[in-house]
C-alpha cells in the first residue's frame, strides 16, 4: 500500500541482471503471444472446446468466456487480449479510447533475422492494433477511471517507445481529471528492438507516476500472467495498490537467469502472486470475477 514504493524497482534492477529482454527470451515471448488464446486449440476442432491449460481437462470455450476465460474446473486464469480485458473490467460500452492511432516507429532502424519494422506491420495485421497498449477512459461499477491495458497478444506485451508514451499520457490524463488510474500489466518486458528507447519508458513512466503520486492519485495495479522485465521494474510494482491475478509469473528476470547469476537454487514457484503476496510485493490476490468490485471498493476507500 505505498505509493512512494519507487524502490522496488530500481532495487530490483540494482540486484538482478540488466532490464534488457534477451533475445531467448523475446522468441519465447513470440512464442507466448501467438498461443494466447489459441494454444487451448490445438488438435481440437476450432472454436468449439477448450483445452486448460492448468488442468489439461477439455471444456465448452461458451462456458470459459462467460467465466471470464477462467476454467471453471481449476480456476486458472488464462490470458486474455487487451480488448477482453477492457470488456471484462468497465461496465458495458463506456470504453472511451484514446491514442488508438499511436503506432511505433523504427528509430534504430533495427534488424535481427527480420527487420523491426517488418515485424510490427506482420503484428499490427494479425491483431489489428497499432501497439500492445491500449487506453481510455471508462467506468467501473458506476466510477469513472482512467484504464490502461496491455496487450500480451501483441509482441508480448513487450514495452517500447509506443507503450510507455501511451501509459505516460494516461497518467497525465488521470491526473488532469482527478480520476482513478488503472493499469492491468501483462509483458514479457521490454522491446529489444527498441533498445535503449525502450529502457527509457521505465524511467519516464515512473517519473510520470511520481508526479501523480505528489498531485494525490490513486492507481490501482493488477498484475496478470505474466508480468515481467522492465514493466515489473517499473509502473507495475508502483501501484498505491497492487492486485496480482491467482498463480500469475510475476518476476524481472527468468527463474535460469537468477539461478545462474545467484549461482543459488531457487524456491519452487518464488515469481508467481502468491509467493510474492507473502514477500510482501503483491497486496492482494483477486480472482478475475470480483476485480471489478474490488477496484470499485479501493476507489470508495481513497474516496475519489
Ligand atoms: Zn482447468
């Protein structure tokens, strides 16, 4: 519940290997994106059924969706798109996006196997989003907030020069209109491609924070599957209130990373939201159908 936790970032970045994605780590989040929502399906006929990830049990994909892609089985939370995510939280059409048009630019002019740019255009197509971002102004439960999304299903959620702008923006807004900020996390961390442009989002968005932070802002974090890299070192861990969804990777680096540098065996399931609830990182674990009354309760209790 501290707003001036600005240290468990850069501490966190003091402690642990640089904030820069690997390139292992950026193909597995490739990887990652394009099974979003789609990884249930294989070898079952399309649409129909749902195969969960967390108890391998098929399932009615009706029957998930209408329990807000949770199996209702063994409760795990599967991934879910930024749109969903957005229907999921505001009350019923009162999304009113902004910067939808914000698109990334290629000012490195990077290529690895493929250039960066190529990259973009092939994801922007496949999911018809200009970015892994988006944000607006909606409500929740009758209270009118400032709701950012991020979005795994694009470039795993990965933070460039586009996201952090867009968060930047969001903040600002909610700080112009004395609204409750909300910013669900859900990245593999940050855009490789966009090297040090990237790194820089995490210093400009926690500036950004700070000052909402001293002009008395609430913003509410939810931490979902997975939440990693430089958003955890940054805007996410900086919540007044941090949420994490049940059994979500929440960590900077990767368990082999850690291990390596630490040259220490690690505790089973040390990054997931119940290990760092009791760490102390993570305020409270909430299950996606009570986020909604929980944000509206924290709203009520900030009393904005
Ligand atoms: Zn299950």
């Amino acid at each position: 519940m501290n707003a001036s936790s600005q240290t468990s970032g850069p501490s966190a970045a003091e402690s642990a290997p640089p904030p820069v994605a690997t390139a292992a780590d950026l193909s597995a989040e490739a990887n990652a994106s394009a099974s979003v929502e789609t990884e249930t399906k294989k070898g079952v006929p399309e649409g129909l059924w749902i195969k969960c990830p967390g108890c391998a049990e098929m399932e009615f994909k009706k029957r998930v969706e209408q329990n807000l892609m949770v199996c209702p089985r063994c409760q795990h939370h599967m991934r879910v798109s930024a749109a969903r995510r957005i229907e999921q939280l505001l009350d019923p059409g009162s999304f009113d996006r902004f910067n939808a048009d914000m698109a990334p630019a290629d000012p490195l002019g990077f290529i690895d196997t493929k250039p960066y740019l190529d990259r973009i255009r092939d994801t922007q197509k496949k999911t018809g989003e200009n970015d892994a971002m988006q944000t607006g102004y909606g409500f929740v439960k009758g209270r009118r907030v400032v709701l950012a999304c991020m979005d795994f299903t694009f470039f795993g959620g990965s933070m460039g020069s586009v996201v952090g702008e867009k968060i930047t923006q969001a903040i600002e807004r909610a700080m112009e209109k004395n609204l409750p900020l909300i910013i669900v996390s859900c990245s593999g961390g940050a855009r490789m491609q966009e090297s040090g442009y990237s790194l820089m989002q995490m210093a400009k968005t926690s500036a950004a924070l700070a000052r909402f932070h001293e002009a008395g802002g609430l913003y509410i974090s939810v931490l979902a599957d997975p939440t990693t890299g430089g958003v955890t070192a940054s805007f996410a861990m900086l919540g007044d209130v941090i949420f994490a969804e049940p059994k979500a990777l929440i960590g900077f680096a990767g368990p082999r990373v850690i291990a390596q540098t630490i040259r220490q065996e690690l505790p089973d399931g040390f990054q997931t939201s119940e290990f760092l609830l009791e760490s102390g990182f993570v305020d409270r674990i909430v299950h996606r159908k009570d986020l909604r009354s929980e944000i509206s309760r924290v709203i009520d209790y900030a009393n904005k």
